[in-house]
C-alpha cells in the first residue's frame, strides 16, 4: 500500500511542486487550498483554510473518510510578511502567526488521533532558514518560524512514544508565488521606517524571483520521507544561506549582526 500524504497550501510553490512529485513517486497525496483547484491536478485535492477550526477538521474526515489512514502530515502552507516592529499592524501580526502557527498546530491536532490510532506517522513542518535569525524588517515572519521549530521539537518528544515523529524542513529562497501573498507593512504617513521597508520589499522580491526552483524542496521532503530515522531540523537552501547558520553560531552576535546590515545595504 502506498502512503497517504496530506499537503496543505497545495495550489502553488512548494507545496504544488511537493504534492506533483510525490505523486509522481508513487504516493497518494491530497493537496489543499483555500478554494476549489481551478485546473486538473494529478494528485487529489481539498479544500482546507488552516485559520478555520471546522474547515481543518472536514478535510481530515473527508481524507479519513476515503483512506482510513493518514501516514504523512506535510505542513506548509503559508504567509510571508514584511514591516518594521514598531509599525506592523496588530491584525496582520495575527493573521501571520494564526497562518504559520497557530495553523500549523491546528492541523497536527486534527490529524494526530488516526495517527496515534495507526501507532505511527510523520509529521513534516516547513519553516525557513529566516526562522533561525530575527531578519530586519522581516522579524514578525521569523519570530513565527522559529516558532515552528520549537513546536516541532516538542511534538517529537511528545509523539514519540505513540510512533509519531516529527521534523521541519527549513528552505531558503525558493521561487514561489509568496512575493504576490506577502503582507506589506507600509506606513505612508511620515514614518521613519518607509524607505527602508520599501527597499527590504524589493529586495526580497527579487531574491525570491531569482532563487532555485521549488522542486528541490520536494526533493528533499522526500528523501525525509524515505528515510527510517529522521533528523529533526533539515536546512535545505543555497550555500550561502545555510553558511549564515554557521556564521551565526560561531561569529559574535554584532559581527553577524553588522554582517546582516551590510547584506541588506543598511547603514
Ligand atoms: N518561497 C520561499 O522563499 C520560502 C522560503 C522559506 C520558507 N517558505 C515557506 O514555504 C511555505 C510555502 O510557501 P511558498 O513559498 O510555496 O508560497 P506560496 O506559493 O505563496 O504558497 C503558499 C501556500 O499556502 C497556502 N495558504 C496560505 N494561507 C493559507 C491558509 N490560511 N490556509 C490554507 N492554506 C493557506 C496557499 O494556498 P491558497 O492560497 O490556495 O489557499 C498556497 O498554496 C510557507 O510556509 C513559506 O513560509 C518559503
């Protein structure tokens, strides 16, 4: 019997090229996005809205319902957003979290009773290498990756009497749509910050547009899938990228700190 994979945040990005090739590979995967798949998609899709508690709860029955089981969990959907601390509105602070959060969670705890039931699963959060520094203008999307690892850390301890495990893939820059869905935190009235913002949004567009393709995030998930013991934490960027983790850690923090200024072209 092939495994059942559930995606979520399935339309496009890394979640699309994940739920193609896995499909491709033999799984049987059922992708998900907030409304109906406009075009014929190869692998089986559903509607799901990871900020909706009923909307959660139906497409894991409805999945339950047509397989009896769920073997994988891949947690991907969600939301970028870029602003300074000290202006980002309220709401979209919540509606970021409530996305790669609080969502993510609200997920695993949908579909945790058929795995406990099954006595086994996997369960695989996407985060970001931008989860593991708090990024200028960006601090409110890394807050909420880092928070993504540290809920993996503890499901892993907690699930893995039960055969559970979990672990997070944490890309860098891949090319996706999320330069169209990011939440742009702009004050247009005399803020100190406007320019600055402006410019980080630029930049980061075009790192995005000009990064690799999201298929070798597929790649990589299903080498997690395929292997009998799975790491926690997964990096899977550009060198440079995942070069910064080490410089993070070995560098003082005003070296890495003056370092990520300098990066960003800040004074
Ligand atoms: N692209 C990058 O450079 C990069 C780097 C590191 C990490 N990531 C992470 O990778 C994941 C996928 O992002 P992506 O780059 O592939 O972006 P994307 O192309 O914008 O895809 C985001 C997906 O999330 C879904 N989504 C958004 N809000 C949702 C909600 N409330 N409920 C359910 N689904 C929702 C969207 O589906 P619908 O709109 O169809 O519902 C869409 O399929 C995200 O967690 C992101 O933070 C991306």
């Amino acid at each position: 019997m092939s495994k059942v994979i559930l995606i979520t945040g399935a339309s496009t990005g890394i979640g699309r090229a994940t739920a193609e090739y896995l499909t491709q590979a033999g799984y049987r995967v059922y992708g998900t996005s907030r409304h109906p798949f406009k075009e014929i998609v190869a692998f089986q899709t559903l509607i799901l809205d990871v900020n909706d508690e009923v909307s959660v709860q139906s497409a894991v029955s409805q999945l339950l319902q047509r397989e009896s089981r769920i073997d994988i969990l891949i947690n991907n959907a969600g939301l970028g957003i870029i602003g300074a601390l000290e202006e980002v509105p309220e709401a979209m602070i919540q509606r970021v979290f409530d996305t790669n959060v609080w969502g993510l969670l609200r997920v695993c705890r949908a579909v945790l009773p058929a795995m406990r039931h099954q006595g086994e699963g996997l369960i695989i959060n996407v985060g970001s290498i931008a989860g593991r520094m708090g990024l200028p203008f960006r601090g409110i999307y890394s807050a909420s990756k880092a928070a993504v690892e540290m809920l993996t850390e503890t499901l892993n301890i907690e699930l893995k009497s039960f055969g559970i495990r979990a672990c997070s893939v944490l890309p860098g820059d891949v090319r996706t749509n999320i330069n169209e869905t990011r939440l742009v935190a702009v004050n247009q009235n005399g803020s100190p910050y406007r320019h600055s913002v402006e410019d980080m949004n630029t930049k980061v567009n075009a790192e995005v547009s000009n990064a690799a393709e999201p298929i070798y995030i597929a790649k990589a998930i299903e080498k997690i899938i395929m292997t009998s013991s799975p790491k926690t934490h997964y990096v899977v960027g550009p060198f440079l990228q995942r070069a910064s983790l080490w410089l993070k850690r070995f560098l003082p923090s005003r070296v890495f700190e003056y370092l990520l200024r300098e990066n960003y072209g800040m004074k």
